[in-house]
C-alpha cells in the first residue's frame, strides 16, 4: 500500500496578518487563472501570470518571516496550503479576492525571489 505524505499538523492559512495571507492568497488565485487560460489563451498571454504568483508568495513570506511566523524553513507550507485554498474556491466561482484585485496587487510588488 503506497503511503500518503502526512499533512500538516497545523493550517497554515490562518496564521499571521492579514496582508500577508491576502498575498499568499492572491498568488493561488493567479495561480489557477494560469492553469484555466493555458487551456485557451496564448502561453505569451498568460505567463505573466506565473510571474504575479512568485512575487505574491515572496511578498507573503517575506511578511510572515519578519511578523516571526514563518521561520523560512516552512515556506511551502504556507504557499501550498494557499494555493490548494484558492484552487478550490475558484473552481467553485467563489475567489476570496477577485483575479483582477489579485492582478492589481502583484503589479505594485518587485520580482519575486522566493523560489
């Protein structure tokens, strides 16, 4: 029997400020915009999107790492635990955040250098 990967103990998407989940958020938004335009837009289209998700997730991490949330090593954690949040809601129509509010948000931040 194949054994599946633990899951976190704790949900990462409850801890530190708001800004810095709405980052993380915003970047699993993008993320699924990304994987539903693929589908139909030209790959020139829609890459910028992969851009907005590293500089949103560097953004939140980089918030939760000096708020002493994050200690740099748990990153994916909370960029996975964002990112399977968002996924789900935008299959459902239901984004906490609008695409183009998450769009906005990453247009203000600098080139993300988190992975």
């Amino acid at each position: 029997t194949p054994s599946t990967p633990a899951a976190p103990e704790k949900d990462y998407t409850i801890l530190g400020s708001q800004d810095a989940r709405d980052d993380l958020y915003c970047a699993g938004v993008v993320s699924a915009e990304f994987d539903a335009k693929i589908k139909t837009d030209h790959p020139d289209k829609v890459v910028p999107l992969i851009e907005m998700q590293k500089s949103l997730d560097s953004a939140g991490i980089k918030k939760l790492r000096a708020e002493g949330v994050s200690t740099g090593e748990d990153w994916a954690y909370f960029t996975n635990g964002f990112s399977e949040k968002a996924h789900a809601d935008y299959a459902k129509g239901a984004t906490r955040i609008p695409v183009a509010t998450c769009v906005e948000r990453a247009s203000k931040l600098p080139p993300g250098d988190l992975y």
